[in-house]
C-alpha cells in the first residue's frame, strides 16, 4: 500500500478524532500536537503553505500547553477548570 498525501490527511483527521477521548489535558494536547505535525506533512507534500503554518502554529500552542499542564494534580490550586 503506498502512504499517499490523502493517506496523511486521513490519519492525521483520525488522530485528531481520537485525541477527544483523551481524558488527561496533556495527553490530549500532545495526541493533537502528533495530528497537526501530520497535517504539516501533509501540506509541505501540497505545497500549501496555510496548511503547514496554521499546524505549525497549533503544534507549538499544543506542546508548550502540554508542558504547563504536566504535573498538576486535582489538588493544585493553579488548575484551571
């Protein structure tokens, strides 16, 4: 089977799908920054510029969102609802 760009953008789609299931903040902001990093693939094969900086931009936002929210309990006081 040949991994075609139609192929990335569905899995990146599916990732992204699934990430909701995520429970854990963080671990739902890093399955998404997996999914964005997959769409960039996707759109530097199309040679589509919006694509590739929209998800570069999401999967900076959702890695360095990820980081913040690692290691805070539901006793901490600095978690937001």
């Amino acid at each position: 089977m040949q991994l075609t760009p139609d192929w990335i953008g569905w899995l990146a789609t599916a990732i992204f799908l699934g990430s909701y299931s995520c429970k854990d903040q963080g671990r739902l902001r890093r399955v998404q920054a997996v999914a964005a990093v997959l769409w960039m693939v996707y759109g530097v094969i199309l040679h589509a510029v919006p694509i590739v900086v929209a998800n570069l931009l999401v999967a900076g936002v959702a890695v360095y969102s990820s980081t913040q929210t690692m290691g805070r309990t539901r006793a901490d006081p600095r978690r937001t609802v």
